[in-house]
C-alpha cells in the first residue's frame, strides 16, 4: 500500500515544514524531483518541462552534484532551481542530529558554488526527520514536504496505475514528488510527460519553489 499523502496529524507535528501552498490565482502545482541530478535522467526531465514551458524543484543529493556538476548546470539554465537532499542521502531517523547536520552543510556547500541563496530549501530523504532536527534545521532551510508523492520509485507500481493516482491525488497548490533516478526511471518516463500534458490541458500552471 502506499502512502502518497502524510495524514494531518503528521503534518501539525511538523509545522516548520511545508506540505502544500496556498491556492491563489490560476491553478498552480509545485513539481519537484529527488535524488538527481545524474546524466541517465534528468536531461529528460528538463526536456518534458521544457516542453510545456515548466518550471520545478530538484532536490539534489550533494554526491552526484559533486559527480554531475554539468547536469545540476542544465538544470539552472532551465530556469529551475537546486536544493538539497542532504549529502549522502541519509535517514533523519537513523543517524545522530550532528552527523546529520553536518551531512546537510556538506550538500549545502557544493549547491552554494551553483546556486548561492539566504535561505535554502531542504527536503529530507525519505521524509524522515525527528522535530529536534525540524526545529533546528527551521532557522538555515525552509524545509519542504509534499502533498503528493507519485511513487514512481517502486518497481511494482504499475505505470498507469502510477499516473491515474498522480492525477486524481493533484490539486491546486500540491507539492509534488517525482525522482530523476534510475531507480524510478520506467515509471517517471511514463508518467511524466502524459502528467504534464494532462494539467497544461487544464490550464495549470507549474513552478518551482
């Protein structure tokens, strides 16, 4: 079973972080993409968005911006904006918060010599993160959740099954998760493109955090 929305009272719990923004205006949905950059996905992405004039939010693992300098550039020149998902992409469950902490710094440097900023976004891996850690990583990160995740990454999620729910689960204001991963690949290059091309019909929009 999936869980591609946190119920509300993990929401509150966490009142540093944001899950969805405000609906105002035309019909407006947050696309954002994890783990890249890396050569074998993201330029796909950039080329779907390109197509319908989107704009997104990668959330980038600071070792394949090390490794992938060159992608995190096209995603730049795109119009779309970096930020990090942590250096070694790490459980805010499973390790100390000072080793945490400094996993996120480590990300955070690297994405500074692209893309230099007052207060970054953070999304943690996995969504896991303890309130000590929200708490504290509030006042350097807006930390960004999501209202939708697509699931893309699992391997028995069928994809048109995958896109139905992405659809029927959006709505204005929705934060959305994708992964430019190998990993997720055969769903996000299925389900992407017919997504887009579903809400562009509609007359959404889409931009980056």
């Amino acid at each position: 079973m999936h869980l591609h929305r946190m119920p509300g009272l993990v929401q509150r719990l966490f009142p540093e972080c944001v899950w969805r923004l405000p609906a105002a205006g035309p019909p407006t949905i947050y696309l954002t993409f994890d783990d890249g950059p890396i050569p074998e996905e993201t330029p796909f992405v950039l080329e779907q968005l390109a197509r319908v004039g989107a704009h997104g939010t990668f959330f980038c693992v600071g070792d394949n911006l090390l490794r992938h300098p060159e992608v995190a550039r096209q995603v730049l020149a795109g119009g779309h904006r970096l930020a990090n998902h942590t250096f070694h992409h790490i459980s805010g469950w499973s390790h100390t918060q000072a080793d945490y902490l400094r996993d996120v710094a480590r990300c955070q440097e690297v994405l500074f010599q692209l893309q230099p900023e007052a207060r970054p976004l953070l999304r943690p891996p996995y969504g896991r993160i303890t309130r000590g850690l929200a708490r504290q990583l509030h006042h350097t990160h807006q930390i960004i959740m999501w209202d939708m995740l697509t699931c893309d990454y699992d391997p028995d999620f069928a994809p048109e099954k995958c896109l139905a729910t992405a659809i029927r689960l959006t709505r204005p204001g929705s934060v959305v998760v994708f992964h430019d991963s190998l990993k997720a690949s055969r769903n996000l290059r299925y389900v992407l493109p017919r997504y887009l091309a579903h809400f562009a019909a509609l007359g959404y929009h889409f931009d980056k955090l």
